[in-house]
C-alpha cells in the first residue's frame, strides 16, 4: 500500500480523515494525495470570459487551502501532492490518470451543508459501493487510531478472494481480530453448512489465526452487516 487519496472539502470531518490518513502514512510510508472536487457550471453553459475568470479564481482559493493543510504538523516527513479536479463525481476519482495506482481512499463521512455535500449520505455510499479499493470512512475526530476489529462481509465465493488480500494488509498493520460474516436473508437463502464450509475454506485460503466465522440471518444484508457489528 504505497497511495492514500484523501478528499478534503476543508470541513472539520475532513480534517479528522486526513489525520487518520497521515498516521497510516507515517506506519507504512505511504504517500497523500489531497484532493479538492470543484463542482463548476459546464463552460458550454456560461460565459467564457467570466467562466474562465472565475475558475481561476477558484483555484487559486482552493490552492492556498490545499497548500494551508499541507504545512500541519501531522503531515511532516510525508510525500504529500494537492489536485483540484472539476465537474466529476467523487466516487470516480480513481478513473482519473493521476489517481489509478491508489491503493486505499480515507474520508470524512460528512461535509458541509447545502449545495456541496460531498460526504452526505448517498454520496458517502456510492463511493463505498462503487470504489473498487478499499475506503475507510471517518465519522469522529480520534486521538490515538487502533483497529482492534474488523468485519468482512462477503458471499465468500472465489470472486471475493482478491478484494480481502487489500483488507488482510490492513488487518495486519494493527493486528485487529477479523470476524468473516455470512449474512443470509430470505432472497438468499443457502444452508448452512454450505456457508460454513465457504467461511472455512476461504480462512484455511488466507492462512487467517485471529479469526471468527459467522452466520447471521437478517431480513436484509445491510441489516445484518449493521446489527452485527452492534453486537460485537
């Protein structure tokens, strides 16, 4: 894992994901790359004078707060770049050129209000869901970050194999306890000693020692995934 992508809308929620970030860095040797989305009117749409005018002006605002968080304390002794992308959608960031090697993408979980909520919501699960990398979301501001658990949630098919060796590394970096979890719902039902010998194999695959498999019925997989990690 060598690059963190690190969306900033300059919020406090933002500012909590970066610190998280900078100290995965730190751990690994990892290089940032801040990133600022502009949501911008289409120049076809606008006056080319004033557009262009006003989209320098933008960036230059927005380069001085990219280069303002750069300076802190925490990100000292990191390879740290700034980018400033317009009119895409955050969640495809890493269909961009310079953001295709990313390895992990940390941020806040919200952002501001109104027309610029790139954090919010729908927004925060398109990315999780579409992203095909590992995202780590961050609702709060933590002093001293350790990962004692980790939940994978997964059909444990052959098609999931590649995506876990992503989340092994994480893993591993804080030594957390990982529990694979088989969700089962009514529209995908599977009995049970079918999912136990796919939890088994997949933890024998990985050569897993600090592991627990689980089963779990719910009505939905989302629910299921939510009312799990309560419990535990």
């Amino acid at each position: 894992m060598k690059t963190i992508v690190v969306p900033t809308d300059f919020s406090d929620h933002a500012l909590y994901a970066q610190k998280i970030a900078a100290s995965i860095a730190h751990q690994i040797n990892a290089e940032i790359k801040l990133v600022h989305v502009c949501d911008l009117p289409l120049a076809e749409f606008a006056d080319q004078y004033y557009y262009e005018k006003f989209y320098k002006q933008i960036k230059t605002d927005v380069q001085e707060k990219l280069n303002a968080l750069v300076e802190m304390d925490i990100l000292k002794g990191i390879k740290v770049s700034t980018h400033i992308v317009s009119n895409i959608r955050i969640w495809e960031l890493t269909t961009e050129k310079e953001f295709k090697n990313t390895d992990l993408i940390v941020l806040g979980s919200h952002g501001k209000s109104g027309s610029n909520k790139l954090f919010i919501g729908s927004n925060t699960e398109k990315i999780v869901r579409l992203a095909d990398l590992p995202v780590l979301t961050i609702k709060n501001e933590h002093s001293d970050f350790n990962v004692k658990k980790m939940v994978f949630t997964s059909d444990f098919y052959s098609e999931s194999y590649a995506t876990f060796k992503k989340i092994q590394f994480f893993a591993d970096l804080y030594g957390a306890h990982i529990h694979l979890l088989k969700v089962i719902t009514p529209k995908h039902f599977e009995p049970t000693p079918i999912s136990k010998k796919l939890l088994e194999d997949f933890a024998e695959h990985f050569k897993l020692t600090d592991y627990s498999l689980n089963i779990y019925n719910a009505t939905s997989i989302e629910k299921g995934i939510t009312d799990f990690s309560d419990e535990i």
